[in-house]
C-alpha cells in the first residue's frame, strides 16, 4: 500500500504535478502570499491574545483571512482540470472557509477557536510552501517518522495522565510525554507511582529511538545537500572535459585534412612537367628577327 505525502495528510498539497500548465502557474503565484499571511496568523493570534487590537479590527482581519482562503481555493478549482482530487487533497483550506464564515456570519463565540485553528495551519501552510521542508519530509519518510512520533507522544501523555496520580491532567500527560520523548526532561512534571515510573521508563527508551530518527533524517538530509553539489559540480566539469576534447578532436580533424591539402599540392607541384627556356628550345641560340630572320 503506497502512503500518501505528508502534504496530502495535511491537507496542503497545492496542486498536482500533472495538472494543467496554467493552474500550476497561478499556483505559484499564491505562494508567496500565503507564506505572508501564515506570518501574520502568528502576529494576529497575539495581538489577539494580549487584547491589543482596537474595536472592529479583528473582525476585520477575519473577513480578510476568509477573503484570501476564499479566493484561492474558487481560483484554483476552477483551474485545475480534477477538482475533486484538489479539495480532496487541500481540505484544510475547506475548514478554515467553514469555519470562519461562521464568525464572520456573527457567531463570535467561536472567534477563539478559529484563531487557535489559524495558528496550527502556519506549520502545513509552511510545510506545503517550502520546497526545503518538502523534500526533508520526503526523504526516508520523515514526515511518516514524525506522524508516529506525535501519535506516540499523544498515547503516552493520555496514558500516564490516567495511571498516574503524581499527573493531574491530560495536558500535563502530554507535556511530560514531549519533554521526555525529546530527552530534555525539564523536571516540572514527574510520574510519582512505580507503575508510572516503569511506564516512564519505557517511554525514555523508545524517545532515544525516535530522537535519534529525527536527528539523523536531519544530519542525511544536510550531508546529501552538500554531496548534490558535489555531484553537480563534477558533472559540469565532466561537460566542460568531454566538450574541450570534442573541439581538440575537431581542429585535428582539420589539421589532418590541410595536411592532406598540402601532400596533394606537393605532388602535384612535384608531377607537373618543367617548360623549357626558348633559348633552350632554339639550341643555345635565339631565333631571328625581322626580315632577315
């Protein structure tokens, strides 16, 4: 079973490879815009949060967000040649339609979530966006790597939070379970229970295994970055190589062929009867002239 791109998962494929030269044109021209506003859902979200936004400003920037999400995804359905395969593939930018008409529409109750939501796409929008995190996910199936290292780390944090009385909630689970799968383990939340601590110790375990698959699929990517360029620059110089002894062949051939120019001349020159003098011709002497000749 072939596993779709992290891109697909996530909602933000953009469009497809083989889909019409003109939808993949205007695709690319959406991506700059929308790596400013995943930048600037981090500076609405706070100045949200921090409640610095004057009156009617926020709904502003609601209508504003909707707007754009709106207008790229109509654009680019209508382009793309299998629509359902785009909004399939892109049904992220569905949610985020949906879910802030109904606070443009006046359910303001949900205008908190809709930020929060907003904020989670940033890294999708990002991961969609930039060709460099594309293909860091694509190699060795990162992306998959990380998938199961957040599936682990919500198991784990859901799990302790239940067995262990020293956790008093879910969200403290899930810190502790990210805190001790990347190894920092800051110490604030512990398990207090033998259960919990063997349980912890598994987890410790497992977080070095996983650690070590980020890092490393981090440090192959970098390493193949630079033997690429190595490669590339091998490449052309093998170009250069074979196009300076193609010319050296050429001006042998042509020094070959004036070679074979001057040998035909030389022997032509070498063949060619010598004419006599006219003195040579009248035996020594000139012939006469005149009447008397």
């Amino acid at each position: 079973m072939r596993i779709p791109p992290i891109t697909v998962i996530l909602g933000v494929a953009g469009v497809a490879p083989d889909e019409r030269p003109l939808a993949r044109k205007v695709g690319k021209w959406f991506e700059a815009p929308m790596l400013v506003l995943a930048a600037w859902l981090a500076v609405d979200w706070y100045l949200d949060v921090k409640r610095i936004y004057p009156p009617g400003v926020a709904q502003l920037t609601n209508f504003a967000v909707w707007g754009f999400f709106l207008a790229e995804t109509l654009t680019l359905t209508a382009l793309v040649e299998r629509k359902g395969r785009y909004l399939l593939t892109n049904w992220l930018n569905l949610v985020i339609i949906v879910a802030s008409a109904s606070v443009i529409w006046g359910e303001a109750s949900y205008a908190g979530i809709l930020r929060s939501l907003r904020l989670v796409v940033i890294f999708p929008l990002l991961i969609g966006i930039s060709p460099t995190l594309r293909k860091l996910l694509a190699r060795n199936h990162f992306g998959l790597t990380l998938l199961v290292a957040f599936f682990v780390v919500a198991l784990a944090g859901l799990f302790m939070a239940g067995l262990d009385p020293g956790i008093e909630s879910v969200w403290d689970g899930l810190w502790w379970a990210w805190v001790t799968v990347s190894t920092v383990g800051y110490g604030d939340v512990v398990p207090s229970s033998p259960a919990g601590r063997i349980f912890g110790s598994v987890l410790i375990l497992l977080g070095v295994g996983l650690f070590s698959l980020v890092t490393a699929n981090i440090s192959a990517y970098f390493v193949s970055q630079e033997e690429e360029k190595v490669k590339e620059e091998e490449a052309r110089l093998r170009q250069e190589q074979q196009a300076t002894r193609e010319q050296m062949e050429y001006l042998e051939r042509r020094l070959r062929r004036v070679e074979t120019l001057l040998a035909s001349i030389d022997r032509r020159l070498g063949e060619k009867p010598r004419r006599p003098r006219r003195a040579e011709r009248s035996g020594g002497r000139f012939p006469p002239r005149g009447r008397d000749a």
